[in-house]
C-alpha cells in the first residue's frame, strides 16, 4: 500500500480486533487504519442495523407529523 510519501507500507494488524495479517489475512485500509475481513463484515452489519433503524424511527416520525397534522384527530380530542 502506498503511504502517501513515495514508500509502502503494509499494515500489521487490525486497528480494531489487532489481529496480525498473518492470523487475518487481508486487510480493508482507510485514512490511517486498518481491518480484518472479520471485522470489516462486522461494521457493514452494524451500519446496516444503524440505517434499518433509522428508516423504522423516521417511518414512525412521519406518521405522527401527519397525524399531528390531521384537522380530523385534532378535532377528535377536543
């Protein structure tokens, strides 16, 4: 990998689970870290969970600005 001043540079472990790229194989690089396969598979299901949840929560909110919104429900609790 090229670290930016002309030189390579290969990482020797996982910034996360500090695993050597012997005992994890290949490595997934960023600005100044490193991971595993393991744990790069284990952050895109996190971000996923992260975005499900965040569609659920705003699917909720949508629901009650219409409903807060909605002349007959407001009239309804008078």
């Amino acid at each position: 990998m090229n670290n930016g001043i002309g030189g390579t540079y290969e990482p020797s472990k996982c910034s996360s689970c500090s695993r050597s790229e012997n005992e994890a194989g290949t490595f997934t690089a960023g600005p100044g870290y490193y991971l595993c396969e393991e744990c790069a598979e284990i952050c895109k299901l996190i971000v996923a969970q992260i975005k499900t949840d965040y569609e659920n929560f705003e699917r909720k909110s949508a629901k009650t600005r219409i409903r807060s919104c909605d002349p007959v429900s407001q009239s309804s609790r008078l």
